[in-house]
C-alpha cells in the first residue's frame, strides 16, 4: 500500500509515514533500512549527530543503483546539528551530509536546534540568533542542496520571528508530539504558516532510556495507555499502530524509531483502517501531560526554546 502524503509549501509530496534513526547504531542502521524500504517506506529521517548517516548512504546506493528505488520516490530528511548554526557553517555541513548519502540533494534539511554552539561544543555562542541560521538554510535551498527547509526543537515565538525575516519561509517543522504531548498551539500556528509538521517520539520514545546519560524525568507510557489500549483491540491493531495512526490523522507525519524488523513492519501496517471521529478526539482528550525531551544543554542560551517550561 502506498504512504498518504501532504504537499509542502513547494509543492513536493511529503509521507505522511517514515523510519527515524536517532539511537540506531551504524551496524544496526542498515538492516532497518533494508527493512524499511522492502516493506514500502520511502521516508528515511536522520541527522549528521545521529553518526548513522554513512551507513543509511550505503543500502541507499545499494537500492538505487540496482534500481530497487528511484530517486524521486525517496523522501531523506537530515539536520544541521548545533554545532554548525552559524549562518557560514551551513553549506560545508549539508555538503558533508550529501557525500555520506552519496545523494546529489535531500528532500528536507533541518535546523536540528535553534541553539548555537562552538564546533567543539565547548562554548555557547550566545550572539548566534535563529535569525542568522535561517540566512544559511536559505542558501543552501537556493542552491539545490535540499529541496525543502524546516527547523526542528523550535518554539513557537522562534517559528513567528523566522517567518518574519525569512526570504524563503519554513517548509517543515518536527518536534516531539504523542497523546500526551499533542502540541495543539505550535500545530495551529503551522498551519496558519503553511508549515508541515513532523511528530517524533510518536509513541512516547520508549527506546529514550537507552541513552543513560541524560536524566529522564519518570514518564508513563503512551503504549500503556488505556485508552490507547481499548481502542488498538477494537480494531484488532497494536497499540503503536493507534498512535501512529492518530497522528497520521492529524494530517502529521510520523515517523516511529525502530531496528527491529517485526515492528519496522508493524508500525507500516497502519494502511488499512481509520480511527472514528470519537476516537481522534478520545486520544487527543488523554489526561496525562508531559513534554520528554528538554534538552538540559540548551540551558542558558537565550535562544533556549523551553525556558519557560523549565522548573529550575
């Protein structure tokens, strides 16, 4: 079954369903990939701190020259990691990503974070503005890098002063959105924009945990959820299969993290049905609310995007 899409701001077709890397070690990396486009994904999300980008650049060589896949079938989607935010740094980075995809272009390049830091991340460069970075992402659409531009991690006041000064305005954004983080507000204000939106974490980052060094706050579940759970048996689906429907539904794109070839498949399996009107609005009613990624070392850049969330 073919992926529904939404149209860009540019008029390309962007899946309204792909495959995330983040965490996916390189050896893993390329077996998911396999998977992923044998079952029908054509929408790969990765980023150059994702260190996987030479990896998913080999099985994409691999099925494109042996015809597989076209080009303009695939959607790729990478990011320009905080490092590099200064307006200058942008071309060499969006080349580098291009020669580990061993692509002539992407189809979505993205501010990882707004933001800015030294390229060895010892020192926070305060003076960077998203502004600036913007003057970049520009440049490097104008030229052919990539076919579309976003940011990603952004507040919605960040949104509206890019969309102020921006020559060519945002394509994409992609946050963390779930039923218990549904980012109604930002959502509205993209669409007042034009601006196609991308949830990760869709189904709550399980998998978030693995990486040990970061002190996650304690979260319940979305797979547990009970509602998610009521509705999932109604229509003899899994639980993961009802978020990323729900999401889908809300004319989002989504795009589930996994290497595990049975849930790879499982998460694509979500063609077939359709939530009822009550069931949207059940799952966008869920009680618990709680954002899980906050990135502690955005603190203290006056570009941080959740300082008013912040407790401490």
């Amino acid at each position: 079954m073919t992926v529904p899409t939404t149209a860009l701001p540019t008029g390309a077709q962007f899946p309204l369903l792909g495959l995330g890397t983040w965490l996916s070690k390189p050896e893993e990396v390329k077996n998911a990939v396999r998977v992923a486009l044998d079952v029908g994904y054509r929408y790969i999300d990765t980023a150059s701190i994702y260190k996987n980008e030479s990896e998913i650049g080999e099985v994409l060589h691999e099925y494109l020259s042996s015809g597989k896949v076209k080009r303009e079938e695939l959607f790729i989607t990478t990011k320009l990691f905080c490092t590099h935010n200064r307006p200058e740094d942008v071309e060499g980075q969006i080349k580098d990503s291009l020669k580990r995809l061993q692509l002539d272009y992407v189809d979505l390049y993205l501010i990882h974070g707004p933001v800015s830091f030294s390229h060895d991340m010892k020192e926070m460069l305060k003076d960077v503005r998203v502004e600036d970075t913007w003057r970049g992402m520009e440049g490097v659409f104008e030229k052919g890098f990539a076919k579309a531009i976003g940011v990603s991690n952004f507040s919605i006041e960040q949104v509206e002063r890019v969309q102020k000064s921006a020559k060519i305005p945002i394509h994409n954004i992609q946050v963390e959105c779930h039923i218990y983080f549904p980012q109604f507000e930002l959502h509205e204000v993209c669409k007042k924009h034009n601006i196609s939106f991308t949830a990760y974490a869709p189904l709550g980052s399980p998998g978030r945990l693995e990486k040990t060094e970061v002190n996650w706050e304690p979260a319940p579940c979305p797979l547990e959820d009970e509602t998610v759970k009521k509705i999932a048996e109604k229509h003899s689906k899994t639980p993961a299969q009802v978020l990323i429907r729900h999401l889908m539904q809300r004319n989002m794109s989504v795009i589930p993290k996994s290497i595990n070839d049975k849930r790879i498949k499982e998460n694509f399996d979500v063609l077939d049905f359709e939530l009822t009107e009550e069931e949207v609005k059940e799952l966008n009613n869920a009680k618990h609310h709680q954002r899980l990624f906050f990135g502690d070392f955005f603190k203290g850049h006056p570009e941080d995007p959740y300082k008013l969330e912040r407790k401490d």
